[in-house]
C-alpha cells in the first residue's frame, strides 16, 4: 500500500463523480463505494472555506494487491483514526470513498503504453473545524510529519500482509501526474527527506514542463541555490529550502539539463523505462508484527505531535512549549491547552442534550430544539436543510435551516 497526501482548492467532487483523466466516464472506470461520510456535506464544508490556497486535504490510499471492501475499511478507518486524532468525531467533515476498478488496464495517452490499474480509496478532510471559524490542518507541514505518516503506512502493511514501496519506508505526497512511477523512490539518491523533497520537485517539474533555467529560478524562489560543478561534466544543483538545516544535492538525472531540456512527452517516456509498471495484481501475504520504532512514532503522533498541531495555537504558546524539557511537562501542557481550546469552542455533547435522528441519510446527524422552539439537523456542527432547494445567507453560521415541527 501507498499512501499519497496532497491538498487541493476544489474539484474533488468533480473528480469522484466524473472527471477520470480519461474519456472514459466514472461509472465505466470504477465502482464507487462510500467508505465513510457523506460527499455532498463534505463539499459544501468546502465551499463555505473562504481561502485562496488549499481547503482540503486529499489522502489516498493504492494497493497492488486485490483486496476485499472489509478489508478497506478497516484500513480506511484506522488511517482516518490516526491523522484526525486531535478532533472530535464530529469536529472534521471527512469524507471516504473506495474506487474498485471495472475497467483494469487503461492506455496511457502520451505514451500508448498499458496502465494497471490499482484498488484505492480517497480521503478528503476540509482544513475547517466545525467548532470554530478559521484554518485547520490536522497534518501540518508535510516535511516535518512525514516519518509519522511513514510509520502508519509501514505498520498497516505489515498488519495486513499488504505490498510495501521500497521495503516498507515509501510514502508519497505526490500528484496523480507521477503517481505511477512506482519505483522513484529506488531511484534517487540520499536520505529519505532528501528523496521526499526530490519527489515533489519532480513534481513541479513535470507539472509546470520546467527546463534546466526555469528549475533554477523555481528553486530561487524556495531557497538557497548553488551550482555544483559549474560549466563542467556533470554540472548539478543544490539547493537548502527555506527553514532547512541542510541542503539537497540534485545531482539525479531528472533533475540534470539532459533530462530536464526534454519535451514533456519525452521526459515521461524517459520515466517510462526507469520504472517498472506492474502487470497485474498480486495476492495479500502473510501478516507482520509491526516493527517497534514504527509503533513508537505512531504512539508519539497519538499522544504529542497531532496535539502540538492542533492545539499550540498561537508563537507564544509554541515557543513556551519548546522550552520545556521534562516529558512529563509537555504532556501536561498539551492537556491544558486541549482544555483552554475546548472552553472557548464547546463540543456539540458540552452544549446541549441530544438524541439520535432516526430515518436521516447523514449518519451522525444530531437533533435539537433552539431558544425559539424549531428543531434542526446538526452534522458535524454545520446545520442543513433536508430540502436542499432552500438556501439561506451564505455568511451565516447556519449553512441551511428547515422547520421540523
């Protein structure tokens, strides 16, 4: 299994509904499966997000192997478990579905090549809390959590008896654009951040068709570059991102003039041959035991880095934080914080007495009766109309509101 994390603006609906990358429509492709949630809630949180970069976060999940519903469930939910483990059940309007394959092999459009395509399930997290107006972003910045996302990925594998990328420590932030290449990660050089950032700049390459000048000033605008090997044989980049102890030596091939000058369509046929595209689908192995340091960043992630995340709010608290040096002391910080957080933004449970809705299609529906006596649906803390054709003022709290009397 491997595991993408990206963030998005919008299309995701569009994207699960319809848009395949291909002529062929959704229905013909895949059959869809909801896993968990429900789409068009978790649009509309979406569309209420009022921000010019990313509101959603897109995690996916593909398997070479032909795997069963339950078992994608019980992935999908432990996955979902771990990265929104610093909310409430009804604090993030998360949203799975599963795409089982109907058409199995597909024929790329640049170069004629035969695709297979794998089973695989997407996850979208709007970066908005029900509780509260304002950003979240249960995951943070990528480069610094992605030993924890590392750790999930191995110890799913292991549990499952499911295919890991590079002997199990693979994981990808990666576009559907270099989403095949399966094996990028055997193909650069370095240390495993330095293989992730090479991995995205490989990305921006391809998605923006960069020449070996145009790959320079990119970097200039993340970092420090240096040219290696100036006018010579061999000449290469290196590059220390903005915020990095150390820099990046692009001294891979794709990341070299001769690659880089190649047209789009050559370079993703160069791709072509470095990685190998599996044919078919392989069978569910054996199950591990997990391996220990992955079951202790996993337990580190539970009890203190999706926390820090999600309740260190503001410099002053961070930095407070920092200097505390016992374990303990950190431990009760985060528990105070976690409190404070809670006593300005009162869950739903806190708040009011509840009963299930019964006959409801949203699952985790809530209903309640306010000071004026009119009873409403509660999701996630969003209030909606069941008819959906009503629509009140955008800007209130209250995305719709019906009379259940």
């Amino acid at each position: 299994m491997l595991i993408r994390v990206r963030g998005a603006y919008d299309g995701i609906e569009s994207y699960l509904k319809n848009k395949t990358g291909s002529s062929i429509d959704r229905d013909e492709l895949d059959e869809r499966v909801p896993l968990y949630g429900d789409l068009d809630i978790t649009g509309e949180v979406i569309r209420q997000i009022e921000s010019d970069g990313q509101r959603y976060l897109h995690i996916s999940a593909s398997f070479t192997e032909k795997i069963s519903i339950e078992m994608m469930q019980k992935i999908e939910q432990e996955m979902r478990d771990f990265y929104c483990s610093a909310y409430g059940v009804d604090e993030l309007a998360v949203y799975s579905e599963t795409h089982i394959p109907k058409i199995k092999y597909t024929i790329d459009p640049i170069t004629g090549q035969k695709k297979l395509r794998l089973y695989h399930f997407h996850m979208i997290i709007p970066k908005t809390s029900m509780l509260r107006e304002g950003y979240e972003n249960p995951v943070g910045n990528y480069m610094y959590s992605v030993k924890y996302f590392q750790a999930l990925q191995n110890k799913i594998n292991a549990k499952y008896g499911l295919e890991a990328p590079v002997k199990g420590h693979g994981i990808s932030c990666r576009s559907d654009v270099i989403s095949k290449y399966t094996r990028l990660e055997e193909l650069f050089k370095g240390q495993k951040n330095a293989i992730e950032f090479k991995e995205k700049l490989l990305e921006v390459i391809l998605d923006k068709d960069l020449d070996y000048m145009s790959l320079k000033q990119y970097l200039g605008t993340i970092g420090e570059v240096k040219v290696r090997k100036a006018g010579k044989v061999g000449e290469y980049l290196w590059v220390k991102p903005d915020g990095e102890k150390s820099g990046v030596n692009l001294n891979d091939v794709f990341f070299m003039p001769s690659f880089s000058n190649l047209s789009k369509k050559k370079k993703e046929e160069q791709l072509d041959k470095e990685c190998n595209i599996e044919s078919d689908y392989k069978s569910v192995a054996m199950t591990n035991e997990p391996d220990s340091k992955d079951i202790e960043l996993i337990d580190y992630w539970y009890e203190f880095r999706s926390k820090e995340l999600r309740f260190l709010r503001n410099k002053k608290m961070i930095d407070e934080y920092q200097r505390l040096e016992d374990i303990n002391e950190k431990r009760e910080y985060l528990k105070k914080s976690e409190e404070l957080y809670y006593s300005k933004h009162p869950r739903v449970e806190d708040m009011i007495e509840i009963e299930p809705v019964k006959d409801f299609r949203i699952q985790r529906g809530l209903r309640l009766k306010s000071k004026k006596g009119r009873k409403r649906i509660i999701v996630n803390s969003v209030h909606y109309h069941l008819d959906k054709s009503k629509k009140k003022n955008r800007k209130s709290n209250d995305i719709n509101l019906v009379d259940l009397s």
